[in-house]
C-alpha cells in the first residue's frame, strides 16, 4: 500500500522533537521505516555540555540512516527531524496542515519516504537519512559524514517552494561572553556592568559592514539571544548573547572584524561555521537561491549535493508554519523525478 505523505506528517508533527530532543521521533522513524521492509541504522550523536547549551537536553539523540538489506544507494534523500522551539501539534484545513516541523522539515522527512518507496519500486537505488541537530550546529549531519554509505547524489531537503536551490548562505554562530563586577546599583562606581560592556560590543558589531555577493546577496546578522545579570539592584558581573551570521563568503574576514571591534569588551567564541554553497540547475526544474543554511556543508561525503523541498522558509520558525497538501504531493514526485534524472544520467 503506498505511503501517505499528509498522514505521515500528521504523526511526526504531534511527536515534540525540538533540538536536542529528538528521542521520539528518531525511534517512530526507526520503528516505522523496519515495517517498510528497510534495514535501518541508528547513528547515536552526543549531546553538548548542558550549561552552555540554552535548551539542552540529556535525553537519547540518533541520526536515522535506511536502505533496503545489502544495497548501496545511487541517491540518499535527506533532511532532519529536530525542529526550533516553542512547540505545537498538528491541525489542519482543507487545504493546509498547520503545526512546528510541517514545512521544516516533518513534511519533508514525510515527502522523501514516500518517493523512496516509488523509488526502490522501480529499481533505483536509494537510501534515506534524517538527522539530528540542524537548526542548532549541524551536530547529526557531522556525525553521518563520518559514516557515508558510497552515494553519489544526496538530494537534501529545505523548504524551497518546491525549487531548485542554486546556492545557499552560510552560518557563523558568535557567541559574546562579558565580565564584570557585582556591586550595589546604588554604588555603580564600585561595580563594573558586563551588561554596559556587551551592549557597547554588540552595537559596534551591529555597525560592522559584512561582504555581499551579487549573485546571492548581503550577509546578514541577528542577535538571536541575550542574557545577563543577576537583578535589577545589583551591577551585572556576567552577561552573554549568541548571534548568527548567514555568509556570503568566506567567514575569516567577518571573524577578525568581530574580534577586532570586540576587543576586550567580551570574550568571542565561534561555535559554528558553516560555508556557502553553490549548486547546479538540473533539467528545467524552476530554480532559487537560498537565503539560510542547510546541513549540505557538513554532508561532503554523500555524494553531489542538491536542495528541494515543499513549504515556504517564510513561514518556518514562526507561529504560523503551515504546507500545501497539494504541495506535499507535489514534492513527492519531485524528489522521485530528480533522483531518477541523477541516476540515470
């Protein structure tokens, strides 16, 4: 019986798997890709240090990899199963499935099984992988690039509006961690404020003229998270923000400015970096550029990569992610198309 694809996201979307919590989900996939006849292998990924980690977990994480018993695959369709917080289940319309990881990437994930299953049907060679750990460090995807199974094509899935991606930006995670000393706020003279420290860093940073490349666009930067202090009467002796630089290029000139007009303000530690990357029209299938990141960078070794998928980025991470059912269906094909026009030549 072929696989559902609406249905199949409906159950991923209701099991929670935001980064670092991706337990469940990995065990449903396992669990549900050995019932279609795969062999299926658990890649285990470690999880980082807790206290530096916001939104950490402890629990078991684990890229999924499927094959059917003793192939090697020609293609691998991928994508990955943690999702960005707050989380919230499915509902869904006559037209749309609503709900955290419907477009990025639990649609997807749900897509790429079902053109696998037409796949194999008609004798291509195909594997699946889904990993952990992409809207943070790409942490399952550097883990499954230590372990390749001898593909030469790696399909990997974003929500691109069911297009073509001819490049991707890069990411470079910043994190500023300032000092100070505790003092009463009544007596400010006899503290030091690591918060006054951090904004006077960050504004400076924020004025920082990044690279452009024409045929992608600027480099962009957002302050993502901000923390510091102990209350509002006691000067701040510690304060901290994490950002996120998308790169149009290569990050070490963007990485000495940071540091250069840092100075000893903060101390800077890069805890990603992730390059741009550009890839190639196929047929005449409508084409993009994409303005984020993907785990392609950290998937080297699974052969020439490309980026397709269902769903609009402009709704993913928001309170409002939905997908197309129509396009749902319609990325099933596509996956299948493609992988067969790679195969075959």
């Amino acid at each position: 019986m072929p696989i559902d694809p609406i249905q199949l996201t409906r159950q991923l979307v209701d099991i929670e798997s935001t980064t670092y919590h991706e337990g469940r989900a990995g065990a449903f996939l396992h669990e549900f890709l050995a019932s279609q006849r795969y062999a299926v292998e658990r890649m285990p990924v470690s999880q980082p240090e807790l206290a530096l980690t916001p939104g950490g977990g402890t629990g078991e994480r684990f890229n999924v990899y499927a094959a059917m018993p003793g192939v090697t695959p020609d293609v691998v369709l991928s994508t990955h199963m943690d999702t960005v917080p707050p989380y919230f289940g499915c509902r869904e319309d006559d037209e749309y499935l609503y709900g955290r990881g419907t477009c990025d990437a639990k649609g997807i994930i749900a897509a790429q099984i079902a053109a696998a299953d037409r796949l194999r049907d008609s004798g291509v060679k195909v594997g699946l992988l889904f990993v952990v750990g992409e809207e943070r460090d790409s942490a399952g995807a550097k883990v499954a690039n230590k372990s390749p199974k001898g593909s030469r094509f790696l399909i990997n899935g974003e929500p691109t509006d069911n297009r073509l991606a001819l490049a991707s930006k890069g990411a470079l995670r910043v994190e500023l961690r300032a000092k100070g000393k505790m003092a009463h706020s009544a007596y400010p003279e006899l503290g030091e404020s690591a918060i006054d420290k951090l904004l006077e860093a960050l504004r400076d940073v924020q004025a920082l003229p990044l690279p452009v490349e024409p045929e992608i666009g600027p480099s962009t930067l957002n302050i993502g998270l901000i923390e510091g202090g102990r209350a509002p009467n006691v000067i701040a002796d510690k304060a901290e923000a994490h950002l996120l630089i998308r790169l149009v290029s290569p990050a070490e000139e963007t990485k000495q400015a940071i540091i250069k007009t840092v100075g000893n303000r903060a101390d800077v530690t890069f805890s990603l970096e992730l390059p741009f990357v550009r890839m190639r029209k196929v047929a005449n299938l409508p084409t993009m550029v994409a303005k984020f990141t993907t785990d392609i960078p950290s998937l080297t070794a699974w052969g020439e990569p490309f980026l397709l998928g269902p769903g609009s980025i402009h709704v993913a991470h928001t309170p409002n992610e939905k997908i197309s059912k129509k396009e749902l269906l319609e990325a099933v094909e596509m996956y299948a198309q493609l992988a067969q026009d790679l195969v075959r030549g």
